[in-house]
C-alpha cells in the first residue's frame, strides 16, 4: 500500500528517500506558526531513516499477527514527526488505514480517566484517600475475612483494591493470584488478563462467541446500561479477592466505580466531563463508542474463527465500562494527549510560558510506582496511577540501560492499542514537552503493542540525540 506525505500549499507532492525506499503515507506535520516549510525540511531529513526503520517494524508486526489494519503516530518534542495507517480500516470495502481512522483505544480510557480524576483532586474538589462510600454511597461498604476494609479512589487507580475483574469466580482468582510466579504475561491484552469464562444473565448478555472459548462472558457484554450507577449492579455485591492494599489485580470495573466518583466530585454526568475535558484539550476525535451516532472514519473490528479465518467482531456495548475501556479515538488525539501530560510534566512556573492543564507535581504523583503492583506489559515496571511506569536504571556499565518512559496498552473486542511517553531526561532549560510520544492502534484483538512501541520510541530518541 503507497501512502503519502503531507503536502505544501500547492498540492506538489514531496518524496523521502530512505534506504531505497519510498516513504508511503507518512505524515510530517508543520510546527505551529511555519509558513516556508523549511523546518518541515529538516525534519524530514532527520527522521527518515528512523521512520523507514519503523515502518519496517510495524509491517513485520501486522503481518506477524495478522492484523487486517494498524495507524501509528509518533512526536518529537511536540511535533508530530510521522503518523501513517498500513491496511485496512474497513476489509470488506476496502478503506485504507490512515491517521484518521477513529479505533477503540479500550484500556487506554483509564489514562483518559485518570487525567479527569488528576484534575478533580488538584482543583481540591476530590479526596484520594477518602472512603469510596463519600462520593459514591450506592456502592455497598466492604468487610474481608469478617473485618470492615476501607476502599479509596487511590486504591482504585492503581488495581489495589481487591475489586474483580471480568471472571466472578473469587476463589478460582485467589488460586489463580497463589500459583502466578514468573509467567507475567508480556503484554496487556483483555484477554491475558481475564480469568475464565463465567454465566451472565440471559438473554441480554452475549455469551462468548465459540471461536473464542477462552474470553470471559462479561468481555462480550451486549447490555445497554443507562447510567454509570446502574453499571455497579454488574458488580458491587461481590466479596472482594483480597484485602484493600495488599495485592494487585488489574481490574476494568474498578474504573467503572472510578467514573462514578468523577460523576459525583464534579457534579456532572461522567461522560459530559469527560467530551468537556476533551474539547479542552482540542481531542476533536475523541469519543464514547456508541452503536447508533454516525462517527465519521469508523474502523471495523476484527478477529479470527477457530478456522483462522478474518471475521468480523461480535456486537457489544461498553456503557458498561466507560471509564475503563469505553472511548474511541485516533492517534493524531492520542498524540495529543500525550503531549499535554508531557509538557504539564516538564512546564515549570514562569512568566515565560503557559502552564500545563495539571501540575508537575501532580503527573509527577500519577506517573511515581506503586508498591504490590505490577505491568503486565513491560516486567522492568510497576503500576503506577492510571499509567504503568519504568524507571531509569542500569545495574553494571556497558549492559542494559532501562530508560524512563510510562505506557498503556489496552486490548478490546476486536481491537489494540498503546500510548507512550517516553520524557527527555534531564530537561531544565527548554521549553515543554521534551521527548518522544508514540502511539498505535489496531483493529485486530489479543495484540502486543507496547515493545513494538518503545523500539519506536527509542528509534526516533536515537535520531533526535544524533541532531544534538
């Protein structure tokens, strides 16, 4: 598939020559206020052996696991550098993948969730370590082994909370939680993470589709839940796994109850907060996925038969799970996002510039590790808030240098995807955000995108260091 490059003022087109390839599809966005296209030029230049390289990867990995469309995006210091789609959007009419192709970003929605909670508690409308009870009081106070347990927003934001995930089988988690040694799974899917499948109430609930025997029931929801309140029925009787604190287990409904805190400490219907917080971030793309609106670029969703045949995913409805898995998007808003919590991460209080849409301070606390937590997605890391971190670290000279970067990956019915950050380290002087953002999308489920993502990402570091 030829892609094209963005185009000057009279449509003529411009050519990348990198190791004898032609550069197809790739974008290369003109910073704010440039009218030459010189700079565009340049950087054109500087990056096109590392997008060349890339593309290379990202091919490799689509073919690898059949995806039938995956869209990247990448920035350097807030410019977008590249951004392109390789496939198909749409297989059955043949729509090509591009950087507007709008996706199911799935767990990515608890980063998008996350900012929304950041922002409540810096504006000192929302306390982290206050009883869940404080703001959400239709969720039922909780004991363990016969001793009242206190659940905070803090808690939730970091799977700490002893609240299930998709399988409502506790002691089948507890057994499951015992035996897990060293088999972390490497990356984050959906469906590494669940547990088995469970029975749901008919006949309003898909049940697991039988090419995928080993998806959870709950993963194929079809029920249309009216409010984020109502979607607590699914799960706020249940007795917790654990106690509060002590372990981790990553779960998709704790986000659930997460939204219903935003709803109340804003003082406004969770999604409304949220399509408000996205329009002030100029995420114009951004959205909940719903059935019935006419949402413009829409990719199709994919998986394959227990004959290894392409079909098309099951129908299911996310009013479930919002806050945890429920928002489409495209990777020019992922980019975006991105690169606001980066540059709020880095933008120091002066005269001189704006500041960021939350405090250093606060990303500083989203994005620190957790203790008892884990990332499924990169062993090197831990949970965080909302995030999954890594820290920068080298054990003995002239080995392996772990670089500072914090992720989601997200795995949906019929999709995956990754946001990266990976911060200029040791930045005091130039003006935010410094560093490398990628992203990446796909409309195929149960893909690992985050390693492909760092390559990515230290790919285009590498070409940025070698201009200094």
């Amino acid at each position: 598939m030829f892609s094209r490059i963005t185009r000057p003022a009279r449509g003529l087109p411009r050519v990348l020559l990198g190791l004898g390839l032609a550069v197809a599809a790739a974008q290369v966005a003109e910073g704010p206020g440039e009218e030459d296209g010189q700079k565009k030029k340049r950087v054109r230049a500087a990056y096109s052996t590392a997008i060349v390289r890339s593309r290379e990867l990202l091919s490799r990995v689509k073919d690898e696991v059949g995806s039938p469309g995956i869209v990247v995006g990448v920035s350097v210091d807030g410019q977008t550098v590249w951004s392109e789609g390789l496939g198909f959007a749409d297989v059955e009419n043949r729509i090509p993948c591009s950087p507007d192709s709008v996706m199911r970003v799935a767990s990515i929605s608890k980063s998008f969730t996350m900012a929304a909670l950041a922002k409540l508690w810096q504006e000192g409308r929302l306390d982290l370590d206050a009883p869940v009870q404080k703001y959400v009081p239709e969720f039922p106070e909780k004991e363990f082994e016969g001793e009242k347990v206190t659940i905070t927003t803090r808690l939730l934001v970091s799977h700490i909370s002893g609240i299930r995930h998709y399988e409502k089988d506790i002691q089948k988690i507890r057994k499951k939680i015992g035996k897990k040694s060293s088999e972390t799974p490497p990356e984050d899917t959906e469906s590494a993470r669940t547990g088995e499948q469970r029975k749901l109430k008919p006949p309003d609930t898909a049940k697991s589709p039988k090419n995928a025997p080993l998806e959870p029931e709950e993963f194929y929801i079809k029920d249309k839940f009216n409010s984020v309140i109502e979607a607590l029925d699914l799960f706020k009787n249940d007795p917790l796994v654990f106690k509060p604190g002590s372990q981790f287990l990553y779960s998709t409904h704790a986000w659930t109850l997460l939204s219903a805190v935003v709803e109340r400490a804003s003082g406004r219907k969770f999604l409304d907060y949220m399509q408000q917080m996205f329009r002030d971030l100029a995420m114009i793309n951004t959205l909940p996925e719903e059935n019935e609106p006419i949402i413009y670029n829409r990719a199709r969703f994919y998986s394959f038969s227990d004959k290894k045949r392409l079909i098309n995913c099951p129908y299911v409805d996310n009013s479930c799970k919002w806050a945890g898995g429920g928002f489409l998007s495209t990777v020019n808003d992922l980019l975006r996002f991105g690169n606001v919590l980066l540059y709020s991460y880095q933008a120091k209080e002066t005269s001189t510039i704006l500041p960021g849409y939350l405090k250093p301070d606060t990303i500083s606390m989203m994005w620190k590790q957790v203790p008892n937590t884990e990332m499924s997605w990169d062993r090197d890391g831990k949970y965080a808030m909302g995030w999954g971190t890594v820290e920068r670290k080298q054990d003995f000279g002239e080995c392996k240098c772990q670089k500072h970067y914090v992720s989601h990956t997200g795995g949906a019915v019929g999709a995956s995807s990754v946001l990266l950050i990976l911060p200029e380290e040791d930045n005091q002087t130039m003006i935010p955000p410094r560093g490398v953002v990628v992203t990446i999308i796909a409309n195929m489920q149960g893909t690992g995108l985050n390693s492909t993502a760092l390559k990515i990402a230290l790919e285009f570091d590498k070409a940025k260091s070698a201009q200094s």
